[in-house]
C-alpha cells in the first residue's frame, strides 16, 4: 500500500474514535428488566353480592398487603355438569414498579399460589394464571343425612415472577361461606 492511503485510513480511524467518543453511542436496552415494587389486589364477578374483599392490612412479618376476600353462596345461581354451584371470580392486580410506572395486569409478571392443595386436588378450587378463581360448594352429610353446605378457607399467594424485595406480594385470605 502507497503512504497516502495508509495515512487516510489512519485519520479515519483517529477520527471516528474522536467522533464517538465526542457524541457517544447510544446503547439501546432489548429485555429492559422491571421489578415490582407493589402489588394491590381487586375482584371482580358477575353478582356483587357475591363477595366482599377487605381494605388491605399490612402483614408485619412479609410486609405484604393483606386481604380478606369473602365468597358467598346465598346469592349464586350457577350449577356445573354435576349440579353443583360454584362461583368464578377473577383477581385483577394492579402493578406497580420501581420506575413508578403502573400497569393494569401484566400477567407475564406475577404467579399466583394457593396455600390447600387438597382443595385443588378435590375440585373444590382451580386458580389459573391470569387470576381466574373458581369455587365450588363443599357439601358434606349431616347428622340427619342431609346434604349440608360447608364454609372452608384458604390462601391465594400473589408474588412477583422475578425476584423483587420485601414486601412486594399480596396476600389474599378467602373464606367460602
């Protein structure tokens, strides 16, 4: 190679390191991780009365918010294949993240756990992963033989899918009646 066309590769070089160095480039994120920094709870079903969801307490030992939720069978008028009634209601998060932006429902984000297998096992419950919980009347025989409806409980664990700090979660308490 001639001098001259070493010397105009060298300036190029030399100039494109002052250029980038000078303006710098910018460097775009592709998966930008968020981590949640709270998450509030609420329910919907068809009837209102079909339900009560308490205001939030704070649990001292997870310092996750705490709700009650409250089923009621009174006013449910669905019956599955076998006769039964049962109730759908659907859990909707709301989101909120360190960057301060709140997001309806990214259900990517969040699992849901329920604390009784045994319910899910029996078909008495099923909860799937965008928060659609189903319960179903627990009847059992009475002393006079009797088919008699029967209150149970169990805990709905709301957690972040990554990992995120203390306090991130919801707790939900839910009591069939």
């Amino acid at each position: 190679m001639k001098k001259s066309t070493m010397l105009i590769i060298f300036i190029v070089y030399v100039a494109s390191i002052v250029v980038i160095g000078f303006f710098g480039m910018r460097v775009k994120v592709y998966d930008e991780v968020k981590y949640i920094k709270s998450i509030q709870m609420s329910v919907e079903a068809e009837n209102e009365n079909m339900f009560t969801l308490s205001e939030p307490v704070i649990d001292l030992t997870t310092k996750n918010p705490k709700y009650t939720l409250r089923v009621n069978f009174i006013s449910c008028s669905l019956l599955d294949a076998n006769n039964n009634r049962y109730l759908p209601l659907n859990l909707i998060p709301k989101i909120e993240y360190d960057t301060g932006e709140i997001e309806g429902s990214n259900l990517e984000s969040i699992t849901y756990t329920v604390s009784n297998e045994k319910l899910i096992e029996d078909s008495i419950i099923s909860l799937d992963e965008r928060g659609t919980l189903i319960c179903r009347e627990k009847l059992s025989i009475n002393k006079n033989g009797e088919m008699e409806h029967k209150m149970y409980s169990f805990f709905i664990y709301v957690k972040p899918a990554s990992m995120s700090g203390i306090g991130t979660g919801a707790d939900i308490l839910v009591i069939v009646v």
